[in-house]
C-alpha cells in the first residue's frame, strides 16, 4: 500500500525582500538628506589644524569670494545683517552663528560680518574652515 505525504504549506512570511526595500529608502534619505543639508553657495573653505566639526548651524552666514553675503541661501545687505541676527536670537536659548567666508574673500568683509552679527547681540560666534 502506497501512502501518499500531504504537501505542507508554509505559513510564514519571507521577510527578505521587505528588508531590502527597508534598507534601500534608508540609505535614499541618507543620502540626500546630506546633499542638501548643504547650502548651493560655491565657498572654497581655508584650512586649520584645529577645526572642529560642528553637527549642527542653527544660523549660516556665507561670505562669497567676491564679497557677497548670504544668510543660508538667501543674499542679505550688510546692513540688515545684525537685524536679522537679533531676530534669529529671539525665542532662542542657545543662539549661537556660523560664518563661512570664502578663502579669496576680503578680510575687510569677513570683520563687517563679524561686527554685525556682535551688533545683532550674539557674542557665541565661530568661523567654519575645512580640517
């Protein structure tokens, strides 16, 4: 007599594929999250051996080559700059500026810039170079 074995099924999920899929938006958000946490202004950064590097820039400052100033990606006029320092103090409890000037950049530019933004009543200031 011949028995015939009763074909099991599975009752389990195969997961992998939900893992790959996990894993590929992940790494897709990492990635532009990165990209565009940077600001689209072309600064070529000085150099020093001391350079920290900082998580977090509550408030970017960019000084161009050609003496241009941007607060993030919008350009501001000299004159606004240490009211737009004190708005962005208001409500805050650490308030702290990042300045980027640009290695060609004036010197002149980059202490106007430094003068506003102690005007704009923010004295935890630091100047982002490349280690």
């Amino acid at each position: 007599m011949k028995f015939e074995r009763g074909k099991r099924r599975h009752s389990h999920i195969d997961v992998a594929p939900m893992v790959d899929v996990v894993f590929n938006l992940l790494l897709f958000f990492v990635i532009t999250y990165n990209v565009t946490a940077d600001s689209g202004i072309r600064i070529h950064l000085p150099q020093a051996r001391t350079a920290e590097v900082q998580t977090t820039a509550p408030l970017v400052i960019a000084v161009s080559a050609s003496g241009e100033v941007y607060a993030g990606d919008q350009p501001v006029a000299m004159e606004a700059l240490a009211g737009l320092v004190r708005d962005h103090m208001e409500g805050v409890a650490v308030a702290s500026v990042r300045i980027k000037a640009d290695r060609a950049a004036q010197v002149e530019a980059l202490i106007k810039v430094v003068d506003a933004v102690r005007l704009g009543g923010c004295s935890a200031f630091s100047i982002i170079t490349e280690p």
